[in-house]
C-alpha cells in the first residue's frame, strides 16, 4: 500500500492507479497530423535518413516502422495492451493528416469526448501550416502568424475543460526540413507548457 501515494501526484499518476491498482480501464486518445494518423513512405524516409539516423543513435536501424499500423501511437497501444497490469487500456486514434494545434482545439470536444489520457502530435504541421491571423487594411497584405505559444495555449485550456481533466502528453518529433534535426517547436511551446504543468 506504500506505493500507491506517490503515484497519485499528477493527472498521469492518478490516471496509472486508477488503471493498475483499482482495476479501471484506462482510456487513451491522440489527437495529431499525419505522423500520428499514419501516413508515410517507410523506405523512402529509410532510404533518405539511415545513415544519420543510425550515426546519431548508435545503433543499426533496419528500418523505420511507418505507416497506419505502426505509429508511435499504435505501437504504444500494443505494448501496453500486453502488460498484466490492470485490464486492457482503450485506445482511439482521432489523428488526422494535414490538422493543426489550433484546428483539432476546436474539434476537441466532439473528438475526444472524455478520456484519461490526452496525446497531443502536431510538431510537423504546426511548423509547416502556421495560423495565420485575420488580415486587416493596416497589414497591406502582410500575413501574421499566431505564435505557436498561443495555439499550446488554447488546446490545454481546452484540454482542461474535458469532464475528466485528462492528463496530456506531449510527443514532439524532429521538425527541421533538413539533418541535423532540431526541436525547434519544444522551444516555443516550453514556457507555456511549464506554466500549466505548475497548475497541475
């Protein structure tokens, strides 16, 4: 019984209790783009990468696992589906190709509904399709993107109006269009995320 209190110090935690300790079934949802949806060419990426890849890593990488049945998201499912603990986590991929932070926010009631754990993916899109700001007669053309802080923003506070308050967990990938690949989102996104991380 000793170990169950530490557990309980974070939505997360409580989520993992609830599931391995009282016998609740854990609901896991991903909202993101295509990386989390499934969309992409193994070999070619393979092809491209595995030199780099397998330097920065080292460690020999055969092939990268692509694909509908092989994101991060469903190998994660499979994983977890096969531990003795508790009974078998549920899993819902809202995923979808080319959507952004600020798209899916909006969506996010009527895709995610109620859920445990929240998974939010969108490194990719959000630094390829930025939102961009109405345009007024003073911008004379000019397009004005909303920084990327405010979209984090937005989709936690949304996040933390869900009935059950899930916990999110936030998966970055690389976002650089070119080697060596960089975090360049995480960076913008940090003293958001901190912020409501100290709100608990």
């Amino acid at each position: 019984a000793w170990i169950i209190p530490p557990l309980r110090v974070s939505r997360l935690g409580d989520a993992l209790h609830q599931w391995v300790y009282a016998n609740k079934t854990m609901t896991v949802t991903a909202l993101g783009c295509s990386s989390t949806a499934g969309a992409g060419s193994d070999n070619e990426v393979y092809d491209k990468y595995k030199d780099q890849v397998n330097a920065t890593f080292k460690f020999p990488i055969t092939k990268l696992s692509l694909g509908q049945k092989r994101t991060f998201f469903n190998t994660l499912g499979d994983r977890l589906s096969n531990w003795t603990y508790g009974p078998p986590p549920t899993f819902h991929n809202a995923a979808h190709g080319g959507t952004t932070t600020f798209w899916m926010s909006q969506q996010m009631d009527s895709l995610v509904g109620d859920t445990d754990v929240l998974v939010w993916e969108f490194t990719l899109t959000d630094i390829q399709f930025p939102t961009w700001t109405p345009s007024l007669p003073t911008d004379r053309g000019r397009k004005k993107s909303v920084d990327p802080s405010v979209t984090m923003e937005l989709f936690l506070k949304y996040a933390n109006e869900l009935p059950s308050k899930p916990a999110v967990v936030l998966v970055y990938m690389w976002d650089s269009p070119s080697w060596p690949m960089t975090l360049d989102l995480w960076k913008k996104h940090a003293s958001t995320v901190d912020s409501f991380r100290l709100l608990g």
